[in-house]
C-alpha cells in the first residue's frame, strides 16, 4: 500500500499536468493506473467520455456507497512558481480537484487496508466546471446499472479554518444557470440610423430590466449577473444590426430558477418586439441544486466526530454552483466543505493551490463515513 508521502506526490504529479473539462484523457489513466495496483472489483474506463468509476465489494445484499471526485482544472495561468507548478500554459487546478482526487484514491487505499462490510465505490467525472460532466456520467448506459445507496463528495474551502467540516441540511449549492439572448435588427450607415433598426437601445433596457429583477437577497435569491455583451462591429461608418447579452442566474432551488428565467424572457421579449428585434436564446452551463438528504448530513456528522474533525453548520447555502446537484437530484447524497485554510487563496484564484494536509482528513471523514453506515446497517 501507498505512504501518504506518495499520495502526495500524486497530487503533485496531477498538478503538474492539468487538463480542461472534457479532456480528462491522461488524468484518467494516472487515476486507473493507480487504482489498478489496489485490485478494485471493477473498474470501468469512459464513463461520460473521460471519467472513472472503480468498485471495491460486489455483494448484492450489501449497501453500496458512491464518493465522487472531478478530474478536470480551469484555463487560468499559474501564479505560483513551485516545484510542482503547471506544465501546461494557461492551464491549471485551482479548483484543487487534483487533491480531490487523491482524496479518493486515499480512501481506496483506507478501504484496501481495513475493510468495510459495504461495497465503496469510487467516482472520478469528467467537466465539472462547465456543468456537464455529472450528467454526462448520469446518462452514460454504464453508469445506469448502479443504485448506490448513498453518494457523497466534499470540496475544499479556502477561507475557513483547515480540516473543518462545513455542512448545511437541505441546500448547499444553488442552481446556476447562463443564458444568451441575440438580438437581430438590421444595420445601415451611421448618417442614416433610421434607415435600419439598431439594437442599442433594447440593450440598454434589457440591462435596466435584468438589475429591476435581480435580487441578492438571503431569504429568495434570484441573483442576474450581466457577465458579456456584444453590439454591432468596430466600423465606424455603420450603425449597429446584431447584439448579443450574456447572462448568468442564480437561486437556490431549481424551481425558482424556472419561474427566474421566465420572467426575464417574457422582459426580454416584451422589449425586442416593442423595438422590432428578432431575438433567439441559448442557454449553457447548467448547474442544478445540491440538495443535501437529511440522513446523509446526520452520517456526515457523525463521521466528523469519528474522524476527531470540527464541525460548522452554515446558516445559507454557498453561492457557487457544484454539478454534485445533478446527482442529489437523482441520488441520496450530501456535499460538504472541507476548510481549506484561513490564509489559502480563494478557489479560481492565479495563486491558489490543494493543502495537501487535506489529503489525509478528507480520506479519514469519507471513512468514517463508512464506518457510520456500517454501524446503522449490520
Ligand atoms: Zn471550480
Ligand atoms: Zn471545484
């Protein structure tokens, strides 16, 4: 079995060869090149393109427990200049989704050594950044002859104390959503703007109306960020005929994001027909809501308590979205923050990078976990 030394090493190895969301190629094979040294039951490759899935026990009258970790980093540049910087340019973790997945494989290594009466298996998915790799996995045929009881992942907090435990009953991550709304008109020359329909001020409008209807409240969010927008082309002899406004909506339950996105389309019809714009949408990155199962965060406490870990309730849920909601829609399950440190950059951050010491209390609460499961069933 490994040392935690080598653990770390791996860590550090993923680190220094990242890999964006849906193209998670050489990342999988590290993860199945290890996990094949621990003999899991099965193991099966591709799972929504790029993602892993390995099952330690088989037993059909068992209970069956799914932890999940993500593969793929972002397209930011490094900041930082250790040894075990990124190889590759414009491209790095920091997500810290290197040291999520070595917590797994950690866990692999717990459940090898000190067996558990359950069957564990082990989720690697594939574009957890852009939303699509939870689904991708759910809807893969491979993936649907499994009912886990149970899944669970857990994703590291900068900002609050290292090691803590971070747990919320009910919603945890909101939904999330982007939309694109193109708007058509006609362009002509700039002496003649009347001659042609120009989308500026529908523009303008739209703005106004999307902040009318936005709110960041605690008690009902329905948060509208304007994220990109686009209107005509840089010729300065032509009066614009084409925009485009990029939206990102946020609410903490999937059904408030339904009636959210309806309002601001019926504002955004409204205003195009009044301008006569032909409009057309498209939306992208979909996160839904993580919605945590009671019984699963009463497991989580528990095993916190086991694993000798602090313990914080968060009165609302985190801002973020986190496509583990795809799961908790379909799954029982829970996500939980692991707290990365006080003084640890914030996630998505040039200069952030995985305290590695999470390695081992990340494994350690999964676990437990287990353990708490165990106890309740045999
Ligand atoms: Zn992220
Ligand atoms: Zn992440």
């Amino acid at each position: 079995l490994h040392q935690q030394k080598q653990l770390i090493a791996f860590r550090k190895k993923l680190h220094q060869h990242p890999e964006l969301s849906g193209q998670e190629y050489e990342t999988a094979n590290k993860v199945v090149e290890y996990l094949n040294s621990l003999k899991p039951d099965l193991l099966i490759k591709n799972l929504g393109e790029t993602g892993v899935l390995a099952l330690f026990g088989q037993e059909k009258n068992r209970p069956t427990v799914f932890f999940r970790a993500e593969l793929d980093a972002l397209p930011i540049e490094e900041l930082n200049d250790f040894e075990h910087r990124s190889k590759q340019a414009g491209v790095s973790h920091k997500c810290g989704h290197d040291g999520h997945t070595t917590i797994l494989l950690a866990l692999a290594e717990k459940v090898v050594e000190q067996a558990v009466e359950l069957n564990v298996g082990l989720l690697f998915q594939p574009a957890e950044e852009n939303g699509s790799g939870a689904l991708a996995v759910l809807n893969d045929p491979k993936f649907k002859q499994f009912q886990p009881d149970y899944i669970f992942a857990l994703h590291n907090l900068p900002g609050y104390p290292l090691n803590q435990i971070v747990i919320r009953d009910g919603h945890f991550t909101p939904a999330v959503k982007s939309v694109i709304y193109k708007l058509d008109g006609k362009t002509a020359h700039a002496a003649e703007p009347e001659k042609g329909i120009n989308p500026a001020l529908a523009m303008a409008e739209i703005l106004t109306q999307a902040a009318a209807i936005s709110k960041n409240e605690l008690e009902d969010l329905a948060l509208i960020t304007a994220v990109h927008a686009l209107l005509g082309e840089k010729a300065y002899g032509v009066s614009a005929g084409q925009a485009e406004l990029h939206f990102t909506l946020r609410c903490w339950n999937n059904k408030r994001m339904q009636a959210l996105e309806h309002e601001l389309l019926t504002a955004v019809e409204q205003i195009a027909q009044k301008h006569q714009l032909k409009l057309s949408m498209e939306t992208l990155e979909e996160f839904q809501a993580n919605e945590n199962a009671a019984d699963a965060v009463a497991l989580i406490r528990e095993a916190s308590q086991h694993a000798g870990l602090a313990l914080t309730e968060r009165e609302s849920p985190m801002k973020w979205g986190e496509d583990f909601g795809a799961f908790t829609q379909k799954l029982r399950g829970a996500i939980f923050g692991l707290g990365a440190g006080e003084n640890c950059p914030a996630l998505h951050n040039p200069d952030y990078d995985f305290p590695d010491q999470l390695i081992e209390s990340g494994s350690s609460i999964f676990y437990q976990i287990l353990q708490a499961i165990q106890k309740k069933t045999c």
